[in-house]
C-alpha cells in the first residue's frame, strides 16, 4: 500500500526551514503533498499563485512531492487525498502548545489521519516567514533563510508597494 503524507503550510514564503521539514518528510513516505492553505481570512504577503510559483522552484529536484493547495479543512482535505500522515515542524518549544491542540482537534475529526511532528534542524530553529518578511522590509539579507529567488521575489514585491 502506497503511504500517503502533507505537510500544510501558508508558506508565504517558502523557508530553508519548510525545505529542511519536506526533505526529512518525503523520505518517510511514498508521495509527499505539500499544501498550500488558501484561507481568505487571513491576510497574506504573496498570492497563492505566487507562493506556489516559489515552491515549485524550490522544489523541482524533490522527486515524490506533489504541489497542491487547498482550503478548508485539513482533515477534510488529507481524506481526499487518502492522506495517512500529516506533518507538522516545530521549531522552538513555543510552537508546541498551539500545535498540540490541532493535532488534538483534528484527531477528534479524522481518527484515522495522524499528526507527526518533524523536529527542524537547529540553524532553522529562529526561522519563520514572518521574520523573514521582517528583515527583508527593514532591508536585510535573507541569506541562509530562503533560497536566492525568493529573497530576489520579495525585494521585487516589496519595490511595487
Ligand atoms: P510560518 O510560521 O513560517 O509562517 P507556515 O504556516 O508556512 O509557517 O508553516 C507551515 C509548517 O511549517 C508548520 O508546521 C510550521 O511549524 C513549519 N515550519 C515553519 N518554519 C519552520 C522551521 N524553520 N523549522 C521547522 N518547521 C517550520
């Protein structure tokens, strides 16, 4: 039986720490959809078509990842997909409690699909989209954090505003 896995993101954008989780996912499954979350209530720096136009760069060389988005519900979105495994990265302890509980909630949903949390490399354990936007806005370099073209795409964005 061929095992199925996500790993759900906002990805906005893509990090060296979501590569470095899709790298340590896709070894542990037979297909690996990464899933772009497009959810209309919250704001986003990139389109989704922007945010899935950079993972598809990042990740041309990975082999059995698939590129997807969706909305709505995860569990509802991993039963479609016939998805056995979530996965989820944390970083530093500070991501664990709100994670915990997803997971905890989306057992009670879907008791079939289970949650597996994958442990960052240390240099990507201060890492986030967030900070990355951050840095980039107060004019420093994103080397190390994202790969050349993503910080080239946010300086374009960011020349537009
Ligand atoms: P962000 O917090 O960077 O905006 P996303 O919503 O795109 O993140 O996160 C998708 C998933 O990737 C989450 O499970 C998140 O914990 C994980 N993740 C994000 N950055 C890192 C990192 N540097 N190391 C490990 N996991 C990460």
């Amino acid at each position: 039986m061929m095992r199925i896995g996500i790993y759900p993101g906002s990805f906005d954008p893509v990090t060296y720490g979501h590569l470095d989780i899709i790298h340590r996912a896709s070894r542990l499954v037979d297909k690996l959809y990464v899933a772009v979350s497009s959810n209309p209530n919250k704001q986003s720096f990139f389109e989704i078509s922007e945010r899935m136009t950079l993972l598809q760069e990042a990740l041309k060389k990975s082999k059995n990842v698939i590129l997807d988005h969706f909305s709505g519900l995860l569990v509802s979105y991993a039963k479609e997909k016939k998805a056995a495994v979530i996965f989820k990265g944390l970083r530093a302890f500070s991501d664990f409690e709100y994670e915990f509980r997803m997971a905890l909630a989306n057992r009670e949903l879907e008791p079939e699909v289970e949650t597996v949390f994958l442990m960052t490399s240390h240099q990507y354990a201060y890492l986030s989209s967030s900070l990355v936007k951050e840095v980039i806005t107060l004019g420093g370099s994103l080397k190390g954090m994202v790969p050349p073209f993503v910080e080239k795409k946010l300086k374009e964005k960011i020349s537009i505003r």
